[in-house]
C-alpha cells in the first residue's frame, strides 16, 4: 500500500468526520440549546471560544477539504475529465463542492457571526447601564441567529458531502 495514500485517506476520514459530527452536534443540540438559555448560553459559547474552538474547527475542516482534493486528484488522475464524468467522480466532486461550500460558509458567516458573540460577551460586564447592556444584548442576538443560520447551512451540505462519499465507491 501507498503510504501517502493512507496518510491522506486517514487524514480526510478523521478530520471529516471531526468537522462533520462537530457541526452536527452544534446545529441539532448546542445552539438550540444555548439559544433557549438566553443571556446565560454566552457563557456556555464563551468557555468553547476559549478553548479554541474557532481556530480548531477551521483548521480542521480545510484539512479535510485539502486532503479530500488531494485525493480526488489522485484517484481521477489528474482530475481527468473521463473520470471526473463517470458516475464515481460526478459523487465525488459533488461531496466535495458541498464540503467546499460548507467551509466557506463556515469561514465567511459562522466564525465572523461567532467571533462576534464572543466579543460582545467579553463587553457586556463593562456596559455602563441597562441600555448599553440591552443594546449589546440584541446585537448579540442577531449574530446568535446568524451563526444558527449558518451551522443548519452547513450541516445540510455536510450531510450531501458525507452521503456521496460514502456512496461513490458503489455508484
């Protein structure tokens, strides 16, 4: 066996499904349930900010993504059109455009809407009155519903992704 084949198909295997069930997890449970906490789910949010949270996932889903396309290079040799035309490549390009849509959505909506929250749970113990303290709340809110938005988005296209990968091989 090719060594860099293993390395690659067990990097993308571990990683995706990482990203994968992460995503699952926060769209199905956790912000479900920190949205019904109201102003106490930010402390919840705070401790997985602190813990990395927005750095990890990121990284781990574009590696995912980059050795998925590593190996779809290899297996299409080259992304050969014949190949990438069959009903094997069609599955395969598919799960990885929606994997590629979902880490742009990720990148582009969730983490800035995240990193938001974040940075209005570390102002709202300054807030000068009740106001400011409403103010940062709703704006709070907003980016709340923004990164809800964003983890459905990006479950649905992770479930396309993992759905035509698991299947290719058998089309």
């Amino acid at each position: 066996m090719d060594p860099l084949l293993i390395t690659l198909r067990l990097l993308h295997i571990f990683t995706g499904v990482y990203w994968a069930g992460t995503i699952f997890f926060f769209g199905t449970f956790l912000e479900p349930g920190i949205r019904a906490l109201g102003p106490d789910g930010g402390k919840v949010m705070i401790k997985f900010f602190e813990r990395g949270y927005l750095t990890f996932l990121p990284i781990t889903a574009f590696i995912a993504v980059a050795s998925g396309t590593w190996l779809l290079s290899i297996a299409s040799s080259g992304f050969d059109p014949a190949w990438m035309g069959s009903s094997v490549g069609i599955m395969y390009s598919t799960g990885g455009l929606s994997a590629i849509l979902a880490f742009a959505v990720g990148l582009g909506v969730m983490r800035p809407a995240a990193l938001r929250i974040w940075d209005i749970s570390r102002q709202l113990p300054q807030a000068a009155d009740d106001a400011a303290r409403a103010a940062l709340m709703a704006q709070m809110g907003r980016q709340r519903a923004r990164t809800g938005i964003a983890a459905r988005i990006i479950l649905v296209l992770l479930v396309i992704a993992v759905a035509m990968m698991a299947v290719a091989r058998y089309a």
